[in-house]
C-alpha cells in the first residue's frame, strides 16, 4: 500500500522577474515496509523534498503544482492544525546534524521525555520505561547513566542513534532520514544503516533515506532515485541502478567514487559545479547538459523525456545509449615521487588529559610510534574518539604531548618554544576538518589565503600578498574572482580549497590533512584528491591524511595506520594492511564498508552486541575532547 505519494511535484522559488522551479514534476510512491533513497550532490534538492513534506520551505519558496499525498491526505493543502499533528506521530524525521537537532542544555532524558509527552505517552514512569526500552532498541546500553548526560558528552555516533530511537518513538508510518550517516566514521555509518533497515522491518515503517553516497543507498534501498538540480534523471531498483547505471550523472557519480576492492583508477572529476537559482532561470534544455561528459548539440535545447530503459528503470537522457562509454580514463597523471628520507619521526608518542569522572584521567594517545618519508602519503585512520585528531594535533604543536618525542626535520616539537613556531610553518601546516569554522568569516578569500605572510616581523605589503594569492587560487584550481569574496559566499568544496591554500602558503614540506573530504559529495571529493596528487607530483609535499574513509585511504596513500583506543594497533603498506588485516579492530573497520558491488553481501558485524557496544566504552572525557579538538584553534 502506498503511503507517500508524489505526483508531478513542482516546488518553485521567487527570483526577480518570476520564478524559477527547484523541484521540477517529481513523482515517487513509497510503500509500506519499503525504503526509497534520494541520491545527488549538494544543490540538487534532496533535503528540499524533505522540506516540503514537513511544509517547512524557506521564505519565497512554495509548491507550484503536482500532488504530494499522504495516506489520502493532501500534505500541501491541508490545515496547519492537522499538519502539526500529523507530523512526529505519522511521518518523523531523523536531520543530518545530531548535535544541532538536540538541545546542549537539557539532558538526553529531559529531552526523550519531552517527545513521548507529546506523542500523547502518561504518567513519567511510564515515559521513563519507554525511553529505557527505545535506547535498548538502539543498541545505546547503559540507558539510566545516558539519560543524565547532556549532547555534548556523547559521541555524534551515540547523538545520531537517540534521534533515530526519537524518530520509531511513535511507530511513525513514514520516516525521512536525511544524511543520517554523513561524516560519521566507517562503523558508526554501517551500525545506523543496519539499524534503520532492522527497526524499519521490525515496526514496518516506510523511509525516504537521503544520501549523496551511491554505493551506500544500494546497501539499504529498495529503490533510487538519482537527482539532479531538482529534477529526476534516473530511477530503479537499487542493485541494478549501481550495476549498470543508465543516466550520464549517475554514471559519473559511480566513477567518481574510489573502488574499495580490485586495481586503482582514476577518478572521474565532473568539472565545473550544481547550477544556482540564477543560471537555472535561463536555461533551456537538459539540466545537466554543461557538465555532462557525452553532451550534443541537442541536450542543450531539449528537455530531455523519462525514458524506461528496462525493467522498472527510467532515465531522463536523449542518448542513454551512449551512457556505457563514460570512462575515467583521462589524461595520464604524472609520476608521482618515491617516498624518500624520513620527514617526521614520531616515537613513543602520549597525550594525557584530566578527567572530572576519574582520578587517573584518560589516554587519548598512547606509545605512538611512525614515521613519514619526503613526499611520502600515509593514511591514519579509526574510529571516532580513537585518537586520531589528537595525534594530529600534537604533531604541529597546538597540544604539548605528555610523553615521547616529535621531530620534525631538524626540529624536536616537543621541546620547541613559541620563538620556534615560525620555523614549524616552513614545515608543516594544517588542513582542519571544517573549513566554515576554520576560516575568518570576516576576511575575504585574498586576505585568508595569505594570513601567514602578515604573521612574521617583515609583514609584506598587501599588493604583493595578492599577487600571492592568485598564485595559490591558481594552484588549487579557483576562480580568480574568488578573490574577493567571503567564506558564507562559496561552497563547500569552494572553502575547502581555500583551507588547502592557505595551508600551501608557507610551502610546507608536510600537510597534515584532517577529515578534509568527510562529508562532501564524490564529485567535489575527486577533485580534492586529483590536487593533492597534482600538489605530490609538482611539490614532492608529503602528507598524513586522516580520514574515516578507507576507499579513499587506499585510493591516496601508499602506506596507513589503524588508530583503536588511542593506539596505533597496525600499520604497513596500505594494500596488504588492507587485504590481510593482522588485528581484529582493522578487521572490523573494513567489513563495515559497502562492497564495490550491491550483490555480494554485507554483514558488518557479525557479533552485533558487542560491536554496538564499543564505541559506549569511550570515557565521555576523550569523546568530548575528540569532538572539540576537530575546530580550528
């Protein structure tokens, strides 16, 4: 029986001069008991749909036509009143953000039992069992000592899981998960993915999972539908949209993403970016036309109809047939340079932080030993609050390691002082994890690029410093009339590089490069990973790529270490790490990821109580500090 029910869907913005649609005669039944994914980049309208279930479309924004039904109800036409009740009990929601969703000053308890009063839920001993028993259906042991923490003293892993338990609270009928798992480390992602799947089989829950990973959404979909600057391009079965994907974008979506299994290749970059409100009120044609890598003459003047290419399967493409000839064999790359004399050593490594809760306090990192060779890339990767970070951190100096010993060419970094930094710049620099918050949203693109250059004491004049940063912008491969702008005035991928110019300023011999693709859609995520090479090739620069992803970790680097529990517990070559893993936390890490191929199969975690349990174990000390030491200082 169908639930949801969309038909010729037409969401529409205001622009001067009349209005421009976003969404563009979307049409999809979702079933009960089924799950139906939404796939795109950024832009291309997935979280608007969900916005416009929920009726909570930004300002200027309205539905233009079509039908969005729910079990007979017209969603879009219906009482605010009835709305109101509707959603939370019959349709919930799960957000992308769990530290955002929750409430920093009530406590995880405080806020379940403010849920279940509103679900209609009497009497708090009753609230106070339900809210024991949703915990316990998430896997979130210990549920009476969680009830009393507040947000900030859980992982974003356990947040993402108590949203979830709030989401199945009311047995809703439909539930929309929109990034559920985005940034999420390897574990955490397939534990909340499995967990969906299981919950949504137990209540029989319809779900829309919103997702800008392809491979993932075939692991837990029954259908897809790939979207592209708000319109459909392609819709089918799952399993066979990612085996033979009939559309251009989806096509390219696949290559862009890095094989975890079988020989190495290049990633397909699509250039250029998602089209804005601007560009799509004049354009005519295919949406997808400009970036389109087998584009004719006719796809920029035709609107491209819904084409059923086989069983179940629509694409919206005037030349499906040409999709199979779509490669990424571009350009040879050039050679890259052998790892040379060690750059960094690390030996015996420990940081030692206080804790409230115990008198002995905690171990973020413990015994570190390794080392990184001239133009060498190595991969540190675990889970989150392993220590990774932490590491990271210690290397360039911004925490003092309580044991153990950092050189860092000719410079120890433990012992070094502050009349030192300036020769650590000339080293190694620091990409952080979420460039929004590491840049100055009060400088412009110009000013932050070349900050380091005004650091020293012969700052050098601001016509020269420009001149420097059409240098980097050019380096990085932006737009020379970037230059002006502010952060809040670029994308994602856009301040991404912009961190990753700053960092190239002060021609480092090693960046240290932390989560810097997590969370950004393959497309963007290829082409940071085609600069890095580029940067290896023309530079010799080395780099410790920390990252969650290991798809991605093998694709880049030569060699990895596995981070558990504050100690590098293996490390090797990046290969046979990864094809005979020795420690069973390694082992773990990499049955977590999705197979290349939706019909080989997937069983995470085979022991799932005491997996589910271990990232519980973490002291909140550590998890906290983890969480707060991913900002810029």
């Amino acid at each position: 029986m169908e639930l949801l029910i969309a038909r010729d869907l037409t969401v529409s913005a205001a622009l001067a001069g009349g209005r421009v649609p976003v969404i563009q005669q979307l049409s999809f039944e979702l079933e009960r008991g089924r799950i139906l994914g939404l796939v795109g980049e950024s832009g291309a309208g997935k979280s608007m749909v969900g916005r416009t279930i929920a009726q909570l479309l930004p300002r200027d924004f309205a539905v233009a036509q079509g039908e969005l039904m729910f079990d007979g109800q017209d969603l879009v036409r219906m009482p605010e009143d009835n709305r109101r009740d509707l959603l939370g009990r019959e349709i919930a929601f799960i957000p992308q953000e769990p530290l955002s969703a929750l409430n920093p000053v009530l406590t995880i308890g405080r806020q379940i039992d403010e849920h279940l009063a509103r679900l209609g839920v009497r009497g708090a001993r009753a609230r106070l069992a339900r809210a024991l028993a949703m915990l316990d259906a998430v896997h979130l042991p210990q549920g009476p000592d969680l009830l009393r923490k507040y947000p900030h003293q859980l992982s974003g892993g356990m947040c993402q899981r108590v949203l979830i338990a709030m989401a199945f609270a009311g047995r809703p009928r439909v539930i929309v998960a929109d990034e559920p798992t985005t940034a999420l480390d390897v574990t955490i992602q397939a534990r909340i993915v499995q967990l969906i799947a299981e919950l949504q089989r137990n209540v029989g829950t319809a779900v829309m999972f919103i997702t800008h990973d392809l491979r993932l959404a075939s692991r837990i979909c029954d259908e897809i539908i790939v979207l592209y600057a708000g319109r459909a391009m392609e819709r089918g079965p799952a399993a066979s949209l990612l085996a033979d994907p009939a559309h251009p974008y989806t096509r390219s979506l696949q290559l862009a993403s890095p094989p975890m299994t079988g020989p190495r290749r290049t990633l397909f970059a699509l250039a250029d970016r998602m089209p804005g409100l601007v560009e799509l009120a004049g354009m005519h044609g295919c949406r997808f036309a400009p970036r389109c890598p087998i584009v004719e003459a006719d796809c920029l003047t035709t609107e491209p109809p819904d084409r059923a290419t086989g069983s179940a399967r629509i694409a919206a493409c005037l030349h499906v047939e040409r999709t199979p000839r779509i490669t990424a064999s571009d350009p040879p790359r050039a050679s890259q340079p052998t790892a040379g004399a060690p750059l960094m050593r690390v030996n015996a490594v420990g940081k030692h932080f206080r804790s409230f809760w115990k008198s002995s306090g905690n171990w973020a990192v413990r015994d570190a030993h390794f080392e990184i060779g001239t133009a060498e890339f190595v991969g540190l990767v675990g889970q989150s609050g392993s220590g990774k970070t932490t590491l990271a951190r210690l290397i360039m100096g911004l925490e003092r390691a309580s044991t153990g010993r950092i050189v860092l060419g000719d410079l120890d970094v433990t012992q070094a002082s502050a009349a030192d930094a300036r020769h650590r710049l000339n080293w190694a620099q620091m990409v952080f994890q979420d460039p929004q918050s590491a840049l100055n949203p009060r400088r412009i693109v110009g000013d932050i690029v070349t900050q380091v250059l005004q650091a020293g004491r012969r700052p050098i004049g601001r016509q020269a410093r420009m001149e420097r940063a059409r240098e980097l912008l050019g380096e990085v491969g932006l737009a020379l009339d970037l230059l002006e702008r502010y952060p809040a005035q670029l994308s994602g991928g856009q301040r991404q590089r912009v961190n990753i110019a700053r960092a190239l300023c002060a021609v480092p011999r090693l960046l240290v490069a932390d989560e810097i693709v997590s969370g950004l859609d393959v497309s963007v995520q290829a082409q940071l990973l085609a600069l890095l090479q580029r940067l290896r090739a023309e530079r010799g620069i080395a780099l410790l790529f920390i990252s969650h992803d290991l798809s991605v970790v093998r694709h880049l680097c030569e060699r990895v270490l596995v981070m558990h529990r504050g100690e590098i517990v293996e490390q090797g070559p990046t290969e046979l790490v990864f094809a005979a893993p020795r420690h069973d936390h390694t082992r773990r890490l990499l049955v977590a990821v999705p197979p290349d191929d939706a019909a080989q199969p997937w069983q995470p975690f085979p022991d799932e109580v005491e997996i589910a349990a271990e990232e519980d174990r973490l002291h909140p000390t550590v998890i906290a500090r983890s969480e707060a030491t991913k900002q810029s200082p």
